[in-house]
C-alpha cells in the first residue's frame, strides 16, 4: 500500500506527514467494493475482490461448479512486487485439458474486476482430490443430475507432499460405494461403465427411476 503512494517529494520540501502516525478509517473496509482508487484499493480489498471475481470462475467442463466450489482454486495473493494477483490453481489430474482453458477465464474475470496484472501460479502438491469438492459444489453437482463423489478412502497421507505412487485407482480400494441417484435419491443403482462423458465420471443408471447419470469419482 505505501508504496503505491507518490514518492515525489524532495528534500527541499516540507517534510511529509508521518504515514505510520495516520489513524485507519474505521469506514475503509465499506470502499472495497468502490472502483479502483489508490487510496482505498488496499491490498486486502484487491484481494478481496480477486476472490469474488474468481468465485464467478465456473468449471470448464462442469459449468455449475466454481473452480472454488470444485477446489481447483487453492489461494489468491499478492506476489511480491505488491500488485500483481498470483492465482493458485491445481489441476484435478495431471493434463487436465481444461487447465488452459480454467487460466483463461481467471485471468479474464480478474481483469474485468480491474485486477491486472495477474498470474496463475500450477500447484502439484498436494494432489487435488474429490474431498476438496465443497458442500456448495456437491449440490450443485447433484441439482445438474451428477451424483457427488463420495469420501476418498486415502485421505490420511493427503496433506503430505510425498505420495506413494499408485496403479489402482484409489476409488477401487475401497469397498463397492453406494451412489445415490441425484434425481430421486435412490440407493439402487448400477455402475454401466468406468467412464462417462469424462475419465473422472462413472456412467450409473438408476434401478428405480430408471434414469442413467454420470457419478464423479471420488480420488
Ligand atoms: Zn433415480
């Protein structure tokens, strides 16, 4: 914040008030939402906004869900130089062919919040994991006719940075999961394939209202 301030005067010049001296408007916070003015644009309410505008970030493939509510979005802060927005994202797998596509419209929605410049920053570890997905998220996912991934069943070594390296999906150690059919809610359901419109999805059918969804796979 200080240093967006002008740095004009010169020695001959009256000496500057004392900035650190200078009590805090109580009323500052009510600004954030103002347009951008080096006077209020603190670097708390710019971050403040970058999180709104990247809250309206929806999911490539999966337009329902934010890239918050599905936890690609880890963080939002200021590099170093104090202005540009560094943007966390990790990608659901490694590949994703929506990455490009996620950084993209980050970037657009942070500029037309007035928020350039920004960088997005590709976070590996620790690995994405369906458990990120929000509650929000989840029914979002099961009001668009996808049931929700049910809890990872390795989640103890998930916040280490060392992974062991696995051939079996992790879903598949688990014991059979019982998936809820989004629309009536029935527990009588049957997998149809491994895969549906993406690898991450599981093609299901319901046994009672006989209608066919896709399940996200909890990894
Ligand atoms: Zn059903």
């Amino acid at each position: 914040m200080r240093s967006e301030l002008p740095m004009s005067a010169s020695p001959a010049s009256p000496s500057p008030p004392n900035l650190q001296a200078l009590p805090v408007s109580p009323f500052a916070p009510a600004f954030a939402n103002a347009q951008p003015d080096a006077a209020v644009d603190t670097p708390a309410a710019r971050l403040a906004r970058a999180w709104r505008a990247l809250d309206a970030v929806p999911d490539p493939e999966i337009p329902v869900v934010s890239i918050r509510d599905l936890g690609i979005l880890r963080d939002v802060t200021l590099a170093p130089d104090g202005v540009t927005i560094e943007v966390a994202i990790t990608p659901t797998y490694s590949g994703c062919p929506a990455m490009s596509q996620i950084e993209e419209d980050a970037g657009r929605a942070l500029e037309a919040a007035g928020l350039a410049p920004w960088r997005v920053r590709t976070v590996l570890a620790p690995a994405w994991t369906t458990d990120w997905i929000t509650d929000a998220g989840r029914a979002n996912l099961r009001a668009y006719g996808i049931a929700p991934p049910g809890q990872c069943a390795s989640t103890i070594a998930r916040d280490s940075i060392v992974q062991p390296l696995r051939f079996v999906p992790r879903a598949r150690q688990a014991r059979p999961e019982v998936v809820a059919c989004p629309r009536c809610g029935s527990v009588h359901t049957q997998e149809l394939s491994r895969f549906a419109s993406t690898a991450c999805k599981a093609l299901y059918r319901c046994l009672d209202c006989r209608e066919p969804f896709d399940y996200f796979k909890p990894y």
